[in-house]
C-alpha cells in the first residue's frame, strides 16, 4: 500500500450500505447539474440564434436556473457526504494538492449565481450584455466542473501525488492525466444532451398555453439531444480507450458486473437515439434517467479497480451506527413525504385550491 | 497523522476559515430567524388587512430566497470545502462519527429549499392559511436544521463526559442545550436586523417607521434571551475551557471585548429604534447589521479559539495529531508527507502552522518569538504546553525541536549592521 494513504476512520455502515446511499444520491446531483449546466448553455445558444422564437423561449429556460442551481448545490452536498466516507482517504490528499483551486469552487459558484439573479431581477435589459452575462455563468460552470474532474481523477492518481514535496501550496492539478480530458467532455457532453432534453421537455409543457412555441421547443430540443447523444457515444469511446488497459479490460468481460452495466449502456443509449428520433419526449428523459444511474453504476466500478491494492474493504474498521441510520432513514422518509406535500401545493391549480378553501373578499382585496 | 498540509504560511488555514464560517454564520442565522419573520409579518398583514406590509413581505421574501438559498448552502459548503483543506484529519473523523446525522441535516436542506421556493411562487395562487402553512413547514425545517447541526458543533468543544460514547451522547452533549438556546436567541437579533435593514431601503416612510419599531422590540428581547443563554452556556463549559474564555488566552480576551461593545451598541440602537423609528435611515440600519456580523462574528472565534489546543476537544489537537501520541519520538520520520530537507520548516509546518503564520495577520510566529535567540526558544518549545496550555506539547525528539528553533530564529529580521562598524573594519585608505 502506498504510504501517502491516510488511515481511513470507522466506517458507520457496511460499506455496500454506504455505497448505496452514494448511488442514490450522486444520480440525482449529476441529473440536476447536467439541467443546469445545460440549460444555461440552450439559452446561450437561442440568444444567439435570435429568432422571435428562440427570444421567447429563452426567459422561461433561464427562470428555472436559480432552482436548478439550488438543487444542485444540495445534491452535492449529499454526494459529496457519503464518498468522503467511503473514500475520504483519497479524497483528502487529492483537494489538498489542488487547494486552491478547489476553494475556488465556492466564490466561482457564488459568482455565477450572482449572475443568474443578475438576469433573472433586470429581463429586459439591452441583449447584448445579456448574451455577455450567460457566457460568464457557463463559464464559471464550466470551470468548476473542470476543477471537480481534477479532483475526481486526482483522488486515483496516487503517482501523481509525490509531487507534493516540490509544491505544497495547494496548486497542483491534474493534468497530465490520461482520462482527464476524455472524461471531461464526456460529462460536459452529457449535460449539453440534458439541456436538449430539458427544452423538449419544456416544450412538452408548454403545448397546451402555446402551442407553436411549445412545439418549437420540443422540436429544437430532441434534436439538439439527438445529435450530442450520438456525439457522446464517440466520446464515450475515446474515455474508455484512455483508461488504463486492467480496467478497461474489466469491462469488456473481465468483470461480469462491469460488462453487464457496459452493454446496458450501450443499448440504453441506442434506445434513446431511436426514441429522440420518434419524438418519444417522456420516454428519452426516463430512458435518460436510467442511464444516469447505471453509469454512475459504472463509474464506481471503474474507481474501485483503480485503487486495487490500496484500499482493502476487510482492512477498513466498522462499527454500526444503528440509532443515527435509522434517524436518517425517518427523517428521509418524513423530508420525501413533506415534499411531495409541498410540490402538490404547488402543482395545483390555483382554482382548486380556492375551492377547497374559501378566500374571503378580503383577501382578494389585499392580493390586488 | 497522515495527510499533507496546504501550506500557505502568510496566510493561515485559520484565517480562511474564520472568513468563510462569520460569512455563513452570519447567513444562515438569518435564514433560521428570517423565515419566522416572514410567517408573523404575513399573518399579521392578513389580520389588519395591511396591503402595504403584504406588498413589502412579498418583496422581502424574494430578497430572503436569495441571501439564503444559495448563498447560504454555498457558504456552508465552503467551511466544509476549507476545513477539510485545513483539519483534513478532524474533519475526516467528525464526518465519519456524524454522517448520518449530517445527512439527515441535508434532506433538512433539500426540505427547506422546495418549502421557500414554493412559498415564493404561491404569494397568489394559494389561500392564506396554506400558503402560511407553506411558510412554517420552511420554519420547522430551518430551525431544525440549526438543531442538528449545534450537536455536531458543540460536540467539537464539549464531547460528553464519558467515553467512549454512543452517537446520542455525542450529539446531547453538555453544551447542546445552552448552546441552541443562544444560536435561536441570535437567529431572531439577526434576522430582526436584516428586516430593519430592509424597511430602512422602503419607500413607504410610514409602513417602514412600523417595521422598525415591532422588529426593533422583538431583537431587543431576543438579544435580552441571548445573554442568559450565553452566561448558561459559559458555565456549561468544562473547567480548563472557561478559563480560557475568562482570561488565561490573550486572543480571546480582545475578541470578547469586541463583543461586549457590540452588544452595547446594539442595546443602545434598539432602543432608538424603539422610541424613534423614524430616525433609522439607511446608514444606521445597516450600521445594525455590521454590528449584528461583529457580535455573531466574536461568538464563533471565541467559540472556535476556546477549542484550542484541541480540533476535537480532549482527542485530537489543532494540528491533527492525536492527544495519545508519544511526545519524545522523533516525529519527521513518522510523517510521510514530510520533505526529507528543511527539518524545521516542515515541523512548524505539520505543528505550528495550525494557529500560527510567518509573516501574517492571525498569529505571527516571527513577532510572537521576536528577541529569542535560538537556545531560549527551544527551552520554551520544550514547554509549550506547560506555559501556555492552549498550545499543543511540540512532538518530537530533542534534536528536532533544536531544528525547529534555528528555524524559527533564522527567520527574525536581522538588525542592521550600524554604518559605524563598516567603517571601522575596513581599511581605510
């Protein structure tokens, strides 16, 4: 085992349980930051194909960004919770090598929220220093997500960690990794796919109040989720090529798990090719769900037989936390109940709402 | 212990993290008080029918969702994102004991975040009565959030008495009442500043004149609750700690002085809001605000001061290394994140830098160890934690601690050389 490798603490659950947890999570915050990345990148691109259209649609894009933005932030904090758990003995060395850049992460992130609200407060402001405002904020994703795939890769990089011993002031990234760039773009590429599929899916909704836009949106939507899809599975390729040749091979039937989770998501991209080409909205976004989560299946898996000999699961000490898991589990249950409580309070329409409970006079007058 | 430190030695890692902790403190303690305001305010303008003060809450509430719901979350982050950078170890240990209950915090998070969104975009959609449900369920979830997270921290100063102890014990551990009592005290001054501070930018002298006069009450009694609940959780402390707080540190002596003419500032503004509402203008409201940060701002670096020498009282020190380790070792060979070269600078760097800087603002080593030559200096390091019992005892062999001190003293501003002496060892032509 490599010295550098800090003692990991107690576990609190088997590490499967834990595992688990992870798989739920991580799904949901890469599903949230692909809709926000990649919505935000549609908007840019309506701003500049500039039609009547494309103007209209744009603000009804953007006005989802603020919760997308919130959500993601939350989901991360979850993810991030239970792999510093499971793996905070790489997690640890590898922000640290890159401190920097890694607490960059947080005034980046205020930065573009402080943009997003910027937009969201002043609409119709002239369009040029719109355009200007949007292409910060994606850049300022883009750039934390590129700081995230340094940190993610640094952590299995465990070569690359001697460099410490020149440079201690947290300025060390990751660069000359051989997955970095492919697996980058592959996620990049993914949020570009969802942010197709969140302008379909608007679309979608739109078509009852307005029907050409809405199936303008839709239209525009699928297509631009058709092409980066087929796009994607290019790139896919190139990512798989560039891991090293051990765990590459675990996926091509050196691992039955891995195989079996690589040819689900070939065929489940395939399906959603053929689906985005019928037009199929609702189906490609559950089909795209299923695939966030088995490749994140997938990616575990990759991790895992990356640190092959430097973490063994039976050398991690555990001591089970039965009264704090079991708190969680009621308070997830009862947070999921209240929030479905929430979004039905939300979803409905306004006129049953009134009906359920009489408004007095009164309370129109103060509403108006 | 086992990780490499991100050594940023004008600086301080401690430094960073009392910038990013008051910053969310702040945040988030207005995110606990704000929401209960929002629900009174709203239930007070149904009442009276005051369509005035419901225009104001409704944008208030816009203002609320956006100093809270991301900048909040991203602030929280960010003491997660630095403490793991600077007390990786500590850090490392308080995730692996609480993770669940960290994670019970988040769907707290995630709760409150779908509660003000939909609050927020059912001002018109709802009858009254939901749409205020809507804004207790967001009270209920923030201030339990605020619950959940005091256990951990004050689980930091105070782990219960007994050891080794279950989860439960660790969470109600002896400052945990105290402590939340204070926090929801300083949650209602906060938040009652942040709504004086709004009404003062109001266009409507008179709603405004209104608004600052009930906030400037209700703050007024939540500070008069937040100073038995402090006096409480003062007496709550362990025995070494309180004398930390009452005199034996230098630091944290001027931070509470700090404090103290914050409060009387305070009481003194309040009072004036009271009596005269109309003269709060927008400098003196936001005035209130800075001096509502500097108060919250002297609680936590007292908080977090009267920790040392410890990250985990009782079981980990500053610097990341565990309280039963042999202090007489040689200590370098046992660190593998440690440079072969420069003994001493590695030591301060693994054992000092925790708290000290060269050169810097928070703790300057250079200053703190001005006029030592080089043989009182490692007589004192021999007994750091003897004489000041807030640092650590320096780990290590004797030789190391000889290292550490040529170190440290090489790093004094050399006296200048009086021109006189040139002259006089030249040769003059």
């Amino acid at each position: 085992m490599n010295p550098l490798v800090p003692q990991p603490d107690t576990l609190p659950a088997a590490w499967t349980l834990i595992q688990g947890l992870l798989l739920l999570v991580f799904p949901l915050h890469l599903l949230a930051m692909n809709s926000l990345l990649g919505t935000a990148a549609v908007v840019l691109w309506l701003r500049r194909r500039g039609g009547q259209l494309d103007l209209a649609l744009a603000p009804r894009l953007s006005a989802m960004l603020p919760v997308l933005m919130a959500l993601t932030v939350n989901l991360g904090v979850a993810s991030l919770l239970f792999s510093q758990t499971l793996h905070g003995q790489f997690f640890y060395p590898a922000a640290i090598l890159m401190g920097r850049f890694w607490l960059a992460v947080i005034p980046l992130l205020i930065m573009a929220y402080a943009g997003i609200y910027l937009l969201k407060r002043r609409a119709p402001r002239p369009r040029p220093r719109v355009t200007l405002v949007m292409t910060g904020i994606v850049l300022l994703w883009l750039t934390v997500a590129f700081i995230f795939t340094n940190n993610q890769t640094m952590m299995l990089n465990l070569p690359r960690w001697v460099d410490y011993f020149k440079t201690d002031g947290g300025t060390l990234l990751n660069l000359a990794d051989a997955t970095l760039w492919p697996r980058y773009l592959h996620f990049m590429i993914a949020a570009l796919a969802v942010g197709g599929l969140i302008t379909a899916l608007t679309g979608r909704y739109l078509t009852e109040r307005d029907p050409r836009l809405g199936a303008y949106a839709e239209r525009l939507g699928l297509r631009l989720f058709g092409r980066v899809t087929l796009l994607q599975i290019g790139v896919g390729m190139v990512f798989l090529w560039r891991l090293p040749q051990s765990i590459r091979w675990q996926m091509l039937g050196g691992s039955m798990a891995a195989t079996v989770l690589l040819m689900m998501a070939v065929g489940l991209a395939l399906a959603i090719l053929a689906c985005a080409s019928q037009r199929l909205t609702i189906l490609c976004a559950g089909l795209l769900v299923t695939q966030v989560f088995v490749m994140s299946g997938l990616r575990e898996m990759v991790r895992h037989a990356s640190l092959t000999g430097q973490m063994r699961l039976s050398d991690m000490p555990l001591a089970w936390q039965n009264g704090a898991l079991l708190f969680f589990v009621l308070m997830l249950l009862a947070g999921v109940a209240t929030i479905g409580w929430l979004i039905r309070q939300a979803l409905q329409p306004a006129a049953a709402a009134e009906e359920q409970e009489q408004p007095s006079k009164q309370s129109r007058a103060l509403r108006s | 212990m086992n990780y490499p430190v991100w050594y940023l030695p004008a600086i301080g890692g401690g430094t960073l993290i009392a910038i990013i902790a008051v910053t969310h403190v702040f945040i988030s303690h207005f995110a606990v008080g704000g929401g209960l305001w929002l629900v009174l305010l709203e239930t007070h303008a149904w009442r009276r029918q005051d369509k005035a003060l419901y225009q104001f809450i409704r944008r208030f509430a816009r203002f609320f969702v956006f100093v809270t719901l991301v900048l909040g979350a991203l602030t929280g982050v960010g003491i997660w994102f630095v403490i793991s950078l600077v007390q990786p170890a500590g850090t490392s240990a308080l995730i692996h004991r609480f993770v669940f209950i960290w994670a019970a915090e988040w769907v707290l998070f995630l709760v409150e975040i779908v509660a003000i969104t939909v609050y927020l975009h059912t001002f018109d959609r709802l009858p009254a009565r939901r749409h205020l449900t809507i804004g207790r369920v967001y009270c209920t979830a923030s201030w339990l959030s605020l619950f959940v997270i005091n256990g951990i921290i004050t689980f930091m100063l105070t782990p219960s008495a007994a050891a080794p102890t279950s989860i439960a014990d660790s969470f109600f551990n002896p400052t945990f009442w105290p402590s939340l009592l204070l926090r929801t005290c300083l949650a209602g001054l906060l938040s009652g500043l942040f709504v004086s501070a709004a009404a003062a930018f109001w266009t409507d002298r008179d709603l405004a004149g209104r608004l600052t006069r009930i906030t400037a009450s209700w703050s007024l009694l939540a500070l008069c609750g937040a100073l038995p609940a402090g006096y409480w959780y003062l007496r709550s402390l362990p025995a070494p700690v309180q004398s930390l707080v009452e005199g034996a540190s230098p630091t944290i002596v001027r931070t509470l002085a700090v404090g103290r003419w914050a409060v009387l500032a305070l009481v003194i503004g309040l009072l004036l809001a009271v009596w005269r509402p109309a003269r709060i203008g927008k400098p003196v409201a936001l005035a209130g605000l800075a001096t509502g940060l500097v108060l919250m701002g002297s609680f936590e670096w007292t908080r977090e001061a009267a920790r040392r020498p410890f990250v985990l009282h009782g079981s980990m020190f500053s610097n990341g290394l565990r309280v039963d380790r042999a202090t007489a070792d040689p200590f370098l060979p046992d660190i593998p994140w440690s440079r072969a070269t420069s003994a001493g600078r590695e030591l301060f760097k693994f054992q000092c830098y925790a708290c000290h800087t060269l050169g810097g603002v928070n703790n300057d080593i250079i200053k703190r160890t001005r006029g030592m030559d080089e043989a009182t200096l490692a007589a004192y390091i021999s007994q750091l934690h003897a004489i000041r019992p807030f640092m650590p005892p320096f780990m290590g062999s004797d030789e190391e601690r000889r290292a550490l001190a040529t170190y440290l003293t090489g790093l004094q501003p050399r006296p200048a050389i009086p021109a006189s002496n040139l002259l006089q060892s030249g040769s003059l032509p």
